[in-house]
C-alpha cells in the first residue's frame, strides 16, 4: 500500500488542472482535485464561454441594421438583458455538471474546499488533510483592482456577467483582451462605451498595424477610446451614478456613468495557499516558478497555467496540463510544450485572429521580410451603409519563403486563422498559399490571393 492517499493532487480545477487530473487518472494515477469556487476555473464560469456568449449576443443584436438593406422589413429588436445574462448562467451550470461528470467517471476524486500547502506531500482542505506523492498548483490568476480612492466602486470582469442591471453609459479600463471585448459588448448591446488605457494604443503586444486598424473600427463601431488616460477616483453621485476621474498629460476629465469595469489584466492566486510553507517560489508579481517540466523549487510539486504566467490561454493550459500527466505517469522523454506559432483570437468587434510573429517581431528576426496586406470592405456588408472593413496580412520570410505570421481583422477571424495556423505549424511557405485555389467567394480566399508585397524589410 502506498504510504501516500494520492499520486497527483491538484490545487484547482480550472482549465489546466482539470486535463491534467483526467489524463492522469486516465494513467491509473490515483488522482485528486481541489477546488474552493467552481469547477472548469475561469473560461467556464467568468472567462472565454460566456464572454463568446455575450459576444453572440452582441453581434445579432448588431446584425438587424443590416436586414433591411437584404429587403428584410423587421422592426428593430428590444433588448432584454436579464435574459441574456440569466440564459448565460443556466449554460455555465449545465457546464459546470459536465465538468464534474467528466472528473468522476474518470476517477478522480473531486474535494470541495479552500486548499492550503501544510508541508510537500500534504493539502488541508478545512478539518481535513491530505497527502499526495505529487502536487499540481493550478489555481489560476483573479483580477486585479488598483489601490484608489474609489476602489469599492469598481466591478472586474467576475462580477461583470452577473450584473442587475444593463448599464446606460459604461468606461472600461484597459487595453487587452477583455476590454477590448467587453467595450464591443456593450457597444453594440447598445450602451456608450469610453474605453480608457494607460498607454499610446490599445492592444499591447499585437502587430502594430493591427492595432491602429483595430482601434479605427472599433471606433467606428462606437467606442470612445481614449489612449494615455489613468484613472485616479472614483465617487458616487446624489443620484446613485459614478463620477470617473481620468488624468492625461497633467490636465484632467471627470465623466459620470453607470458601471466601471476594471480590465487590465489578472495576477496569480497565490496568496494564502501556504507557498511559503513548502519554500515554493515565486516572481516579483506573485507568480509560481518553472522549469521546462513545470517542476517548482520543490521537486514533487509542479505548476501550470496562468498561475505561471507564461501564456494565459485556456488551449495552452490544456497542452501544459497533458505533458504534466505524461511527464509523471507515461512518458519521462514527452515532447516539451512548444509555445511558438500559437494562435489567438480576440472577439472584439471586428474579431482579430493572429498566429505566429508580428512585423516588428519579423524584422528584429529575419534579415528580409515580406509583408503582404489586403485591406477591403466584407461583401456582406456591400448593400447597406455598414463602413467596417477587414483587415489581413502575411509575412514572409525573404530567405526561405516560409510563412512567419498571418494576422486577420474581421468577420470569422478566428474561424479562419486556426486553419491557418495549422499550414504555418506544418512550415507552409508563401508558395504554397500561392498554389492553393481559393474559395469563391469569401474573405478567407485572399490569403491565398495576395500577389505582391506591400512593403519588404531588409538589414
């Protein structure tokens, strides 16, 4: 009999956590996990699903300007945001019981608690302790919230999907995923949207040029976005509503509105779980250490997902929780998770839909870069007045001829970059996207239809 009640306990069943506790049991690893909110972490319950819920939501909403220009004669569609809201969360729980129908007929034993590190074998969870010869820290990150005056008056992207009301006027802070795509929700719900962000654009770390296309339609589409704004106060009006305080190159603005939404961004859920207890570190922003196996300091004890902050992505999370199990259970010489050429999408509005480098990536890595873009207005939206256009480009390789990036703003952009991705992980090169016959018609067919370049790059 092992001297241990687990060979793998897992603190957290988010994402990551959860593939890893199935693929293990799925080894005849004796397997549990612990989870003190809800089962499937942050993209089930406050993240990707019912975000790309309201997303829907949105774009239907949106779709009836275009009905008439089609000879559909229908009056213009009341919005009843309960419903929406209320919709959402019956799929959350239908989902939530998938989750914990997939871990129990995978046998792995589901402990519902608050989990804290009592030494490196053993897990108290309330009056209880448990012991494991292996531990998975996969708890996630929860937003963060600054330190301003005001502060109790901000909600965050948990408290977002479960709001009384459907606000009126709305600012949102921040310039990433979830403010760029919450601030289309709202938008096109029919809310007035300021979008405010601490730096020159929005967007960080994305291709430049996509940004700025990005920013110019989200703008078209109605979002007041103001670059190189901070927040500083927050204060409740006589009349129950938030007067927002912004400070930009010394001078200052103040707008009232109904909700403040914070969305720059989630830091580790690390305090309290007793890291200190076992000598696990972390970095200066309270994010767990790892080697390339996703070891910790302690040897027996392992970390993934966005509680290392490597790339906060539910698809990534999956990858690094199969190479744990693997790791400990099947196979010591399992390939390394490869982080390159990882595709992403952002569900603003229009979507963006990215895999591999950008072009200030490209040039700062290869000596010749081609750089090929089409920049037109989608069919669909030809017979009405809809201005919106899309957005795509490629970079080539000058050398080898290989594809390094492809980037698309626009209807689908997701949906189509995956393909994509898939021909750049594979080492496609600019001939091949030449030599594929395209589907006609759509905007997908112009990545295989981009003849010249619009610009080349060389030392």
């Amino acid at each position: 009999m092992s001297m241990f009640d687990y060979d793998l306990l897992v603190l957290g069943a988010g994402s990551g956590g959860v593939r890893a506790a199935r693929f293990a049991a799925g080894l005849d690893a004796r397997v549990g996990i612990i989870e003190e909110l809800y089962l499937g972490g942050t993209c089930v319950n406050v993240g990707c699903v019912p975000k790309k819920l309201f997303v829907y939501g949105s774009e239907l909403r949106s779709s009836f300007k275009l009905m008439e220009s089609y000879g559909l004669n229908v009056s213009a569609p009341d919005f009843d945001w309960p419903t929406l809201r209320d919709n959402k969360t019956r799929e959350i729980n239908r989902l939530n019981e998938i989750y914990n129908s997939m871990l129990t007929n995978a046998g792995v034993n589901i402990i519902h608690g608050r989990g804290v590190l009592k030494d490196r074998h053993h897990i108290q969870v309330g009056d209880n302790v448990y012991s494991a010869r292996n531990i998975l820290i996969a708890v996630g990150g929860w937003p963060f919230l600054p330190d301003i005056p005001g502060r109790e008056h901000l909600i965050s992207s948990n408290e977002v999907f479960y709001l009384d009301e459907f606000p009126k006027d709305i600012v949102i802070i921040g310039g990433g995923y979830i403010a760029v795509e919450f601030a289309g929700i709202f938008s096109a719900l029919g809310a007035n949207v300021q979008l405010h962000y601490r730096g020159s654009q929005i967007l960080r770390g994305f291709d430049d040029e996509v940004r700025d296309f990005t920013a110019d339609q989200m703008a078209g589409n109605g979002v007041d976005i103001r670059c190189q704004s901070n927040l500083t106060k927050v204060e409740k009006t006589d009349s129950k509503r938030l007067k927002v305080t912004f400070s930009s190159d010394d001078k200052e603005s103040v707008w009232e509105c109904d909700q403040v939404l914070m969305a720059t961004g989630r830091k580790a859920k690390t305090d309290g779980i007793g890291l200190e207890n076992v000598g696990v570190e972390v970095d200066s922003s309270g994010a767990v250490k790892v080697d390339e196996h996703f070891r910790t300091s302690v040897d027996n004890i392992y970390a993934l997902g966005d509680v290392i902050d490597r790339v906060a992505l539910t698809p990534v999370a999956l990858a690094e929780g199969m190479f744990v199990a693997r790791h400990l259970f099947d196979d010591k010489t399992a390939a390394a998770v490869d982080y390159s050429n990882i595709p992403t999408a952002v569900f603003c509005q229009p979507n963006i839909g990215t895999v591999g480098l950008t072009e200030e990536q490209a040039k700062l890595m290869h000596k010749r870069v081609l750089v090929y873009t089409s920049n037109f207005r989608p069919m669909k939206y030809t017979l009405s007045d809809k201005q919106e256009r899309c957005f795509m480009k490629l970079l080539v390789c000058g050398q080898t001829d290989k594809i390094l990036g492809a980037h698309m703003v626009g209807p689908d952009a997701g949906e189509i970059i995956q393909g994509i991705a898939i021909a750049i992980k594979a080492g496609a090169t600019k001939k091949d996207f030449d030599q594929t016959i395209g589907i006609h018609p759509t905007s997908a067919e112009e990545f295989v239809t981009m003849r010249s370049p619009s610009r080349v790059h060389e030392e």
